[in-house]
C-alpha cells in the first residue's frame, strides 16, 4: 500500500516550520527522517493532509557542547551519534546505543527528535535518554519549552508535545568520570527492533582494603559493588521503566552475587506482576527482561569478555 495524498512543505527556517505546523491544525505533521512515519502512512494508520519536512532547517541539524552537556539538534541522525560526528559527553553510551538500531539505511536518515516524539518503548533513544535524564527543547508558535525525556514520554506512540509543537533540542548532561554506563538489547537478530532493552548507570566502590598482592593497604578493586546504581528497562511496558526494586537488590552487590533468575522476583515487583499468576508467556518474557539486565550490569562492569 501506498500514502493517501498529503500536501508538502519544505521550510528554511524554524519560524516558517511552526508556522506552518501551526497553520495545518489537526491535519499537519512533521517529518523528519521519516523512517517510522512512512511506514505508518502506507499502512494508512495515520493520514496527515500536509506534512512539514524539518531537514531543510539548519537550526535543527545543528549540535554543540555546552559547558554541561551537549545540544544536538533534533534531526540529528542515529548515524551521526555512531559515528561520533557530533560530540559525544556521555563516554561512549550514545554511539553504542545509535549503532545498534536498525540498519545503515534507518540510522542514515532517522534522528533523535523523530524517535522521541514517536515514543516506541522498545527503540533505543526512548530508554537510553530517560536514563540519562536528557531534556528535550519545543518550539510553538506559543513559545518555547523544556520537557524532561521522563515525562515526555507518556505511553506507546504518546508524548506530552502539543499538536503543534516540534521538539527543537535534545539536551544531554555530561557523564561524570566514575560513572559506569552499560546496555543491553535483546533481539532476535540485527537490525530489529528489541524484544528487551536495559540500560544502567551507575557508581562503583573502588576502594579495596585488606591483604592485597602489594601488602596489607588500599587498591583499586574493579570488582567493588554498586554504590548508586539506576537501571532502565525498556520494550517491556509502554514507556521507559525504572527498575527501583531491582535496584535495591543489585545495590551493595555486583552481577556475580545475582544470578539473572535472582531479579525475576525484583523485576516483576518493578512491572507490576503478581509472579503466581503469570502465564508461560509472560514468564518468558520476564526472564528474558531478567536476562537483559543481568547482561547489561555485566557490560557496565566490564565482566562481559
Ligand atoms: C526496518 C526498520 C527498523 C527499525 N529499527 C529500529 C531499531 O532497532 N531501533 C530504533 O530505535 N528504531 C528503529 N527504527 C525506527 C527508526 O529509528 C526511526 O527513524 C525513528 O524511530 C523515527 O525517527 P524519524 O526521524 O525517522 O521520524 P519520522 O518517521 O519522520 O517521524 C516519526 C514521528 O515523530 C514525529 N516527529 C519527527 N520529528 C519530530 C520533531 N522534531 N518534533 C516533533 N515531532 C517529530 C513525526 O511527526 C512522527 O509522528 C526502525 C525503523 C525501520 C523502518
């Protein structure tokens, strides 16, 4: 199947882009990469009589450090972050987390604003941008605003942004030197979408103190537990879930004291699930969930090689 007809604009700037937004009402989208987009109009499960294009505005392609973080612009490709063509502040977490979606053809034209705004509990910006606690910058023909990805984010294929509104930044702080980053995402083959997703961020006690191989003192112990941990879940409900439960057990501990069959219990706790009263499915999928987070924990501690 095909798109229905829609009416085309190609604005210049972000001004025209609102206003034309703006002056579509109800009938009007945006689009960037329109790899998700696309999709949905051939299916003909949306039908916008006039779509905004927003590659054509500089301001929107445009990424910058700042002294706490980075900016990017919202039509910042996924390939852009995987190549590292735009900064990246976060140690690694944003090309990993962008390497990993989809295929070369997706990331070369899919951005970050289009995923956030499309709001797919199992794609990677939605999960690993809550865990980062980014911000996302809007702009209307009413003004401006700052929205937390956290409640951005309010359902699957639902945000907080009006109609009319256009995510304009993503704005990502700075990851401090002893924060420990992991992911994991769990899907039957490249390129597709997860089955399950996890992201941790954490800080670790490094400080040993005992009898080492240099005598009785302190060292650096790369096995010391998890001081402050935060774990994300994401394609197991309909938004980024935070995992405060299982938390609460890995803290104080590290994967080796958990095996993944240990934070079934935690993680249904998290979900929401009475675990007596699941059916095989949804214990499969809990355990998989499990899994994923164990994995994640793992990378994040550099256990995984
Ligand atoms: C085969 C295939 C595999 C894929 N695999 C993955 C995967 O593994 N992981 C993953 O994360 N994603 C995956 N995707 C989705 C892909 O990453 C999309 O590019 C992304 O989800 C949407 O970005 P886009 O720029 O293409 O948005 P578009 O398709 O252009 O738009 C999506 C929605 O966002 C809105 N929108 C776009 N930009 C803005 C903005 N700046 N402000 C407000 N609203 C906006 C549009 O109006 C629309 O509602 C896959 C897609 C395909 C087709």
């Amino acid at each position: 199947m095909k798109a229905p007809a829609f009416r085309y604009r190609r604005p210049a700037t972000l001004d025209e882009a609102v206003q034309l937004l703006a002056d579509a009402g109800d009938d009007g989208k945006v689009i960037a990469g329109g790899q998700s987009l696309v999709p949905i109009m051939n299916m003909r499960l949306a039908e916008p009589e006039t779509l905004v294009d927003l590659t054509g505005v500089d301001a929107l392609r445009t990424s910058r450090e700042t002294p706490s973080g980075a900016r990017y612009g919202a039509t910042t490709t996924h390939m852009r972050f995987e190549y590292e063509l735009v900064p990246d502040v976060t140690r690694g977490l944003l090309p990993y987390a962008a390497a990993g979606i989809g295929y070369p053809a997706i990331r070369n034209r899919g951005t970050v604003g289009g995923s956030l705004a499309h709001s797919d509990s199992s794609a990677e910006w939605p999960t690993v941008m809550s865990a980062l606690d980014a911000t996302v910058h809007t702009r209307s023909v009413r003004g401006t605003r700052a929205i937390p990805v956290r409640e951005l984010l309010l359902g699957f294929f639902t945000t907080a942004l009006a109609p009319d509104e256009l995510i304009t930044e993503v704005e990502v702080r700075r990851l401090a030197a002893s924060t420990r980053w992991g992911m994991y995402k769990m899907c039957r083959k490249p390129g597709e979408f997860a089955e399950s997703l996890a992201v941790v961020l954490g800080e670790r006690d490094l400080g040993g103190r005992g009898v080492g191989e240099r005598g009785v003192g302190e060292w650096d112990d790369p096995n010391g537990p998890w001081q402050e941990i935060e774990l994300w879940l994401g394609a197991a409900t309909d938004r980024p879930l935070r995992l405060r439960t299982t938390e609460a057990a890995v803290r104080g501990g590290t994967s080796a004291d958990l095996e993944p069959a240990r934070l079934v219990e935690p993680l249904a706790e998290d979900m929401g699930q009475d675990l007596s009263g699941l059916d095989s499915t949804a214990r499969y999928a809990l355990q998989l969930h499990a899994v994923t987070v164990h994995r994640a924990l793992r990378a994040a501690e550099g256990t995984t090689g």
